[in-house]
C-alpha cells in the first residue's frame, strides 16, 4: 500500500493492527483510545462509530469485542478515506465507511437497529472563547461547526435498537450536557467513568436506551 503526502502508518500495538494517520491533519490522542477501552460489545452486536475520524475506535472496538460488523460514518471525506485504507490494511471485512453528515445517517444504515453506538465527538462549543484552528479540517474534529451534541446523541438514539448502547467521551465541563441530552433522547446514563487529568478532567458515559435510572460512577 502506497501513502499518501504527510501521511504515516501507526502500529496501535495490538493484535498487529496498523492505521493511517496524516501528520498535518487531524491525529487521534488518548480520548479515544481510552473511550475503545470502555466499550463492551455483546453477543456478535452491531456497532456505529460516529464522527469516527481515522477510524481508531471502531478498529479497537472490533479487535476487542465479539462484533458482528462496524459502521463508520465520517463527514471528512480525507478521514473517511484514510480510515477505508486503514481497513483495506488490516484486511477487516466487515467494516464499512460512510461518508456522510452524522445528522440523519439512519436513513441510510438503518433505525432502531444497532446495539451499540460509539461517538468521539467535538468537544468545544462554538461561540465560547476558545479559538478556531487555522486549519479548517481540524477545527470542525475539534469544535461544533458542522454538528452539535445534541445532534449526536438524538441521531444516536435513533440507530440505537431498544435496550442497546450509547457510549462517549468529553471533556468534565459537558457532563452535565451529556446527562441532560441522553435523558431528553430516550437514552439513560447507566456508566461513568473520571479520567483525572491537571487540566481538565475526560469523562466516558455509557447510557442505555430506554433504561432505567440509576448509575456507576469509577475513577
């Protein structure tokens, strides 16, 4: 396989999967691997990784799961088609890449159907003082340009079948955004976990649809 310009191959160092990142674009940091980590994956369930990037996540998830098959839905096209390379790489077969805005994706993959949903979303709030990257591509990974939260998680609940999952990570200061969207859309909190850090805390959510109240809360 041939790379691209800036382009390079990360070894994830596990089970000898590899992917493709670009050194001038956006690059994945510990947030996801940390959010692949918390995701569990039963009985063969079907799995969407929304605003997936590079793909990392719906990789790790596969290797460390019982998955039937992954949906990655990536609005970049560069990410999305890094991300399909990545696959084609790995020789992963059931794996498929959609190129498309994450708003309304059910009415191309499906609604109510999945048992898992998997989002590293934008973290920052458009408007509120923290400033755009120069680079357009980064600036939408990182802030709410072209999809907000609430976006995320009502098109989430939507994919999800009754009973399946919901699974994202952030930053401490939309915790209290995540618990009230989640319970607006259908979708419980059932699973917190702190990821402590000196500057700003991450928090991983886990949220059930249509479950009942009542939570776990780990460091």
């Amino acid at each position: 396989m041939k790379l691209k310009n800036n382009e390079r191959l990360d070894d994830l160092q596990y089970k000898n999967l590899f992917i493709i990142q670009n050194k001038d674009d956006y690059c994945f940091t510990s947030d996801a691997i940390n959010l692949a980590n918390f995701v569990h994956v039963s009985n063969f369930g079907r799995v969407v990784d929304l605003c997936s990037g590079s793909g990392v996540i719906g990789i790790l998830v596969n290797a460390k799961n019982k998955v039937k098959d992954v949906i990655l839905v990536e609005l970049q096209k560069q990410l999305a088609d890094m991300s399909l390379r990545s696959i084609q790489y790995n020789d992963l077969k059931n794996f498929q890449v959609i190129n498309a805005p994450v708003q309304n994706v059910n009415k191309i993959i499906g609604k109510n159907v999945f048992d898992v949903v998997v989002c590293n979303p934008p973290y920052k709030v458009l408007g509120t003082t923290n400033k755009l990257n120069d680079k357009e591509s980064i600036a939408i990974a990182k802030h709410e340009i072209k999809i907000t939260l609430e976006e995320i998680i009502k098109e989430a609940s939507s994919l999800l079948k009754f009973g399946g999952y919901f699974y994202i990570v952030n930053k401490e200061d939309r915790l209290v955004d995540i618990f009230t969207l989640c319970r607006k859309h259908n979708l419980e909190p059932k699973e917190l976990k702190i990821i402590k850090s000196n500057v700003s805390s991450i928090v991983l959510v886990r949220a059930k649809k249509g479950g009942k109240s009542g939570i776990k809360i780990s460091l």
